[in-house]
C-alpha cells in the first residue's frame, strides 16, 4: 500500500506474526532457556525484546529476564548524527556472564548499531553467546554483521529509510519505507 510517496510493508497483524515466529524460533534454539536473556537496543527494540519476552514466556511457562541498552555513546558515527547525543537508560537486572542473550533492535540496517550493542554488552560481562533478532533486515552491511532471529527482509535503495512505527510510542504498528530527508531536499 502506498500513503503520501510512502510504502506500508508491514501493517499491525503482519508485525505480530513476525514475532511470533521469532519467539518460536528462539525457543527452538538448542539453549538452555534458564540462561537465555533479552537486551532490547534502544528505542525501537525495547519495546520488541518486552513483545518477544511475552510470547517467549508463553512458550516456556516461565518468565525470562529483559533488559534495555543505549548504545549512543559507543557509536562510532554519533557527532555525525547528533550534535547533543540523546543518552537513555541502561538496564541489564541480571548478570549477563554465561547468558544466551538475543539482542533486538527494529531495523537492521548497516551493521553499526549491533557493532555498537556487541561493545556496550562486554562492558557488563562475558555473555555465554550473543545472537541478533530484528523485525526489519533492510541490507546494506557496512560492517560483517548478520541477524540470526529476522522478521521480514526488505531490498531497499540507500536513498530510502525504513520506518518501524510500534503501538507503544507511536500509537500504531507498521512498517513503512519513505524516501529519505536528504533524499528529498535534493
């Protein structure tokens, strides 16, 4: 569906279908599910980790731990992006040494924002493994970073960006692909 030179890929049932896959596949991993954690990287995939966390817990009949990372300050790329870097809240409420953790993020895009999570989750400990779970796998790898747990994958053009819009900060689920701002000024 197109809206205003927008394309919708994803509309609220399709994002929730997604990740119930992704749950069920992360629960069919060969992993001890007692040692298995969720870091949602802010802000997108905080909101994903605690969805996932629900479904999971479902699955296994037992809670798992979730917790949050900001990953700002270990960008290599952040004064190219911000002038005033907005810093959020880290919270890991378990220790992340010997632990499964599945990071979750919205859009995989270039491979930065994981580079930038793997580095911030070492400074808490020594995870067991770390694997990568996103709703969005939109390509364009800069770095040799690749997704294990993927929702949906979108061949994109780099003059284009992808846009996870979810219910708890936007007030809808959908995925939409725009032009970018840069793009358009042109």
């Amino acid at each position: 569906m197109v809206e205003n030179g927008s394309r919708v890929v994803m509309e609220a049932r399709d994002i929730r279908s997604a990740l119930e896959r992704l749950a069920r596949e992360i629960v069919e991993q060969p992993v001890d599910p007692n040692g298995l954690a969720l870091v949602g990287i802010h802000t997108g995939g905080v909101f994903l980790a605690k969805r996932l966390e629900t479904l999971i817990s479902k699955k296994l009949k037992h809670s798992i731990p979730v917790g949050t990372l900001d990953i700002t300050l270990y960008r290599d790329d952040w004064t190219r992006l911000h002038t005033q870097p907005v810093v959020r809240a880290t919270n890991l409420p378990f220790p992340m040494d010997d632990r499964d953790v599945v990071l979750v993020d919205d859009v995989l895009y270039t491979g930065r924002t994981i580079r930038a999570a793997l580095d911030a989750l070492i400074d808490y400990g020594r995870p067991r493994r770390v694997q990568v779970a996103a709703l969005v796998d939109r390509g364009h790898r800069e770095l040799p970073i690749c997704g294990q747990f993927i929702g949906i994958e979108l061949k994109t053009r780099s003059d284009e960006q992808v846009n996870v819009l979810l219910k708890e900060k936007d007030g809808v689920d959908r995925v939409v692909i725009e032009q970018a701002a840069q793009a358009r000024k042109a």
